[in-house]
C-alpha cells in the first residue's frame, strides 16, 4: 500500500503529526512518502491513502498562500480517492477540519478515517494518536 502525505506546517507541529503518522503507517506495512506542500503536485494523487495534513490558520481556515491552492489544484481528481486529514490548533474547536472534510466529501473523497487534530505540538497521548492515524489509514 502506497500512502503519500502531504503538508503545511509553520510552527513545525503539523510536520510532527505527519512523521508520526507516517511512522504508525510504516509499522503497519505501509509505503509512505512525506513532503512538504511547496514540493507537491497533482502526481501525488497516485496512491493508495493520500493523507493532507494542514494547521487551523486565523479564522479556522486552511493555510492560504500554498495550501489552500494545492487543495483547489486536486479538488477535481479526488473522487473515489481514500483522503485522510489532519493539523494542529492553537484555538477553536476544529471547525476548519469538519469544514475540510465536508468539502472533500462533497468533491466525492472517501475519507479513510475521521479527521486528526492536535492541540499545539504533539506530545504524549497525542503522539500515539498520530501513530495510530496512521496505522488506521493504513488498513
């Protein structure tokens, strides 16, 4: 199984949460790719799971300037696609993730597991929960 992992981070606690997950992944069987939005494109979506990870940006948004270009740029070839998400907060209560994950459903994305969010950087039982993500997505 082939699962690419794409993602935004500013403060480095998403890119956390996707090293983790992709280690849960790797424990799982799974061949995992890690990059980094800015070196994505819409070849990416030849996997398996493509799990999109991005932060709650000001008013519980996705990250505008790369982010939320790359998710339009895919928005049309997600269909039948097993999309995982997940991002860290630092406020709110995850309406930038219920939001997301409607939107990819809505554009027919099957999402392999409910959306992940951390508070701030993940530690502890956080950290577990991003290797189990990636464990789950990886089934």
């Amino acid at each position: 199984m082939q699962i690419n992992i794409i993602y935004w981070s500013g403060t480095g606690n998403t890119e956390a949460m996707a090293n983790l997950i992709a280690e849960g992944a790797q424990g799982a069987g799974a061949n995992v790719t890690v990059k980094n939005v800015a070196e994505a494109s819409a070849n990416d979506l030849a996997c398996d799971v493509l799990a999109l990870g991005c932060p709650s940006m000001g008013a519980e948004v996705l990250e505008e300037s790369e982010f939320e270009p790359f998710v339009e740029s895919i928005e049309g070839g997600v269909s039948g696609k097993r999309i995982a998400l997940f991002g860290s907060y630092g406020w709110g209560d995850g309406e930038w993730m219920r939001d997301w994950s409607a939107r990819m459903e809505a554009a027919g994305a099957v999402l392999a597991a409910e959306g992940l969010i951390v508070n701030e950087a993940p530690s502890g039982e956080a950290e577990q929960q991003c290797k189990s993500f990636g464990t789950a997505i990886a089934k």
